[in-house]
C-alpha cells in the first residue's frame, strides 16, 4: 500500500469511528472525557486495526438507533463506558 492509500485509508477508519460515536450518542461524552486527546488517539488506533471495515460501515448502515456497538467492535468497550452501560 503506497502513502496515498495509507492516508486513504486512515480517512475512512476515522468516518467509519466519527459515525459510530455519532449513532451510539457518545461522542460528546467521549470528547469530554479528561483525558480525551489520548483516549481518542487509542480509539482510532483499535479501529485502523481492525479488520471488520465492511462489517462495519454495513452495520452503521443497516441499525438505525442502536444500543450497543456490535460485538466485533474493537471499541465497543470504550463506547458501552462513555454511554454509562
């Protein structure tokens, strides 16, 4: 994978993140955290990891209000903490 791609790649993984946060509601509860440049900078990481992307990007597509991240979601603990489950 050449650099455009890398970078690419790393504006998706963050879409596929922001939406996430966004359709959970725990965004602003994430931004808000103390430690929020830090806690954000390990999210993004454990999602340019992952290797569920079309997973992912099929699921943000397909659950409209849902109450949890799915099970593969590499975040899904962080997102469960910052929605207070």
């Amino acid at each position: 994978m050449g650099y455009l791609g890398f970078l690419e790649r790393m504006s998706s993984k963050a879409d596929l993140m922001e939406r996430m946060m966004r359709k959970l509601d725990v965004r602003d509860a994430i931004t808000e955290m103390p430690a929020a440049p830090s806690v954000l900078r390990n999210a993004a990481f454990r999602c340019m990891t992952c290797g569920h992307a079309g997973e992912c990007k099929s699921w943000l597509e397909e659950n409209q209000a849902p109450e949890h991240a799915p099970g593969y979601c590499r975040n899904k603990d962080l997102f469960e903490f910052a929605a207070g489950n």
